[in-house]
C-alpha cells in the first residue's frame, strides 16, 4: 500500500507530490500502465538485490513500468517544467526517456538507502529525500519557460495558447518554440496532459455527481469530449471502476516499458 504525501511548502511549487511504497516479502514482478504526463519523477528502488535511482522524464504517451513487488520504493513527483538540475541533461532529452542516477544531492544510492532505512517514519524520510533537492538549480534555464509550465499546471490544463501567450508577452509561434526547445513538448500538449492528470486526481478523489460534472469542472468542452480525449490517452473509460489508479496488466506488456526492476 502505498503512503502519499505533499511537501514542505518551500518546495510545493517544484514538487507536487512524495510517496512511499513498501514491499512485501515474497511477492513477485508485476507490469503496470501508466497514463502520460507532464510531471518527472525520481523514484529509489530499495531491495535485497541492490538500489537504483531512476530519473523518469515527462511522458508523452502511455507508458509501462515493471514494479518488484518485495522492493521498496521511494519516489518524488516534480511539477511540469519545474524538476531541479540533478544530471548533466537538457531537460528535452528527457521526455519520453529516463536516466540511472548514481547520486543525490552528492549522496551516493547505497548510503541514501541505508540512511532512509535508519528512519523512523514517511515523514522523517520524506524530509531527507527534500533536503537532496532542495537547493539544487532548476534544470529548465529559461525563466518563460519555467513559468509557463507553472501557469499550464495551476489552470489545470484550461488556459488558452494564446492566454498563456499573451501572459508572457509572447507570441503564440514563439511560446510554441520556445517549449518545444526547452522541453520537447509544445503547450498544446502540456496542457492536454495537464487535464488529464487533474481528471486522473478527481476521479480517485470522488466527490463528483456524474460524468457531466466531471467534464465540466475538467474544462472539456462536454462529456463526449472528456471520455473520447481520456480513451485516447490512457486506452479507458473515466466511468470504469479503477479508471484513477495505474493499470496492472496482464501478460506481455503493450506499450513501452520505461523502468525495470535490474539492480
């Protein structure tokens, strides 16, 4: 079962969620789908057979991964376009893509590993994995760039192109390039995933009437539109039971799996 929590306020505009889920002895490998997003997330893996740090990058399109059920994992999700500078890496480099990372913060995997174990509590471990980011550069130089990502993130994907333009006193070809430069994904798309996430969150939230409602509070124009635009992207149905939560497949995998679980 998995602990999900929010971070330090100083950090609430980088990071938009931590997490922490403990494995069970015994228990096998298991491939999940995960639906698209704009967020980045560095997830520890902690096992018997070793430790592994993986920076996942925004994904465009549906993804899997493959969980090791008796690991466990430690993990930090970072709002789009505001993760920090933790590898020599152009952020457009890591859309679609990961990279191993043998260090946080200068702490080495192994240490970190022991170091979390030694603690007493998510808090107290959440706390720690903070205070490796914290004063870490943002990877996105561009300032527009960081900005505009923030605005698409706190409209819940519902601004304009052109408002988010206009905003930032640029035109909307320049923004278009200026994303595509700085993260490998134009606003366009940004802002679908962004949708997407926030309808991701209600739907495991509840409190909604009906699908209608949904819709209208997502920003979709109706509900045709919210569940053609959602089975486009995640391959589901929002009414369907677990339409919220990572999707465990079975058999081979049908997409492109993304994390493993090697040492």
């Amino acid at each position: 079962m998995a602990i999900i929590g929010h971070p330090a306020p100083d950090l609430a505009r980088r990071i938009e969620l931590s997490w922490f889920a403990a494995g069970t002895a015994g228990a096998g490998r298991a491939f999940y789908e995960v639906p698209p997003t704009g967020n980045a997330t560095l997830i520890l893996r902690v096992s018997s057979s070793g430790c592994r740090l993986v920076l996942l990058g925004a994904a465009s399109e549906k993804t899997t991964i493959e969980r090791d059920g008796s690991a466990d994992y430690y993990g930090l999700s970072f709002r789009p376009g505001q993760l920090p500078r933790l590898a020599d890496v152009h952020p457009a480099e890591l859309l679609d893509g990961s990279m191993e990372l043998s260090r946080l913060g200068g702490e080495r995997v192994a240490l970190l590993a022991e170091r979390l174990h030694e603690l007493s509590g998510w808090d107290a471990r959440r706390r720690l994995l903070e205070s490796l980011v914290r004063g870490a550069p943002p990877l996105v130089r561009d300032p527009r760039c960081r900005q505009a990502a923030a605005v698409i993130d706190a409209s819940a994907g519902q601004i304009t192109v052109e408002a988010l333009a206009a905003g930032l006193g640029l035109t909307v070809r320049s923004l278009e390039r200026l994303l595509l430069a700085e993260l490998g994904i134009g606003p366009k798309r940004l802002a679908r995933l962004s949708r997407l996430q926030h309808l991701l969150a209600r739907l495991r939230s509840g409190g909604f009437a009906n699908l209608a409602e949904l819709a209208a509070a997502g920003g979709y124009t109706d509900q045709p539109h919210m569940i053609r635009d959602f089975k486009a992207l995640t391959g589901r149905l929002p009414g369907a039971a677990g339409a919220g939560d990572m999707q465990r497949i079975k058999g081979a995998p049908r997409t492109r799996t993304v994390h493993r679980c090697r040492p």
